[in-house]
C-alpha cells in the first residue's frame, strides 16, 4: 500500500530523528541530512514518498547525497535513480573528513 503526501509528511514530523528539532522543515538542508542520516526505514519511505511527489525536494536529496558523508549513500543514490536523478554511481560517496589532520 502506497503512503499518501499527507501521511509521508504526519511520519516525519514524528521521527525520532528530529529530536532536537522543533518541528519538520524540509527546506532546511540540516533537517534533510538528519532525516537522511538517523531515520529509520518508515522515515526513509516517508521522505522517498514526498521526493516522489516533488522535483525539488529530489533534486536537493540528491545533491545532499552527492556531498554529505551517509551511511546509507548507496541506498539513496539507487532509490533517487529510481525516481529519475542522475544516479552519480560513477562518483565516489563522500567522507567524512573530520579526523584528518
């Protein structure tokens, strides 16, 4: 069963993975990243079903995916392939330089 707009956006705003956030922004890239690094699997479905629904919104996953050290870097560039995104494979993920001296 297919999750509608409204109950992607009700998820969301729900997810334990914004909980330093005092509600769901999703023109703030740091709300996205938070989403797309500490959600779970119902926050993901969630945010792929509003991207599904919004051009922008995929464009800006994508290119938040193409520069923010994930996790789940793999996952994101196949699912935002799926919905028509230059699939960036031939890139490699970005890391997280925080270590380096």
């Amino acid at each position: 069963m297919s999750m509608t707009t409204e109950a992607a956006s009700r998820r969301l705003a729900a997810s334990g993975a914004l909980w330093n956030r005092s509600g769901l922004d999703l023109r703030s890239d740091e709300t996205l990243v938070q989403l797309l690094d500490r959600g779970s699997i119902d926050d993901w479905r969630a945010l792929y079903t509003m991207a599904r629904g919004d051009a922008a919104l995929a464009q800006r996953l994508g290119d938040l995916v193409a520069t923010v050290p994930l996790p789940t870097v793999w996952f994101w560039r196949a699912a935002l392939a799926n919905l028509g995104m230059p699939p960036r494979y031939d890139q490699p993920p970005p890391h997280d330089d925080a270590g380096a001296a």
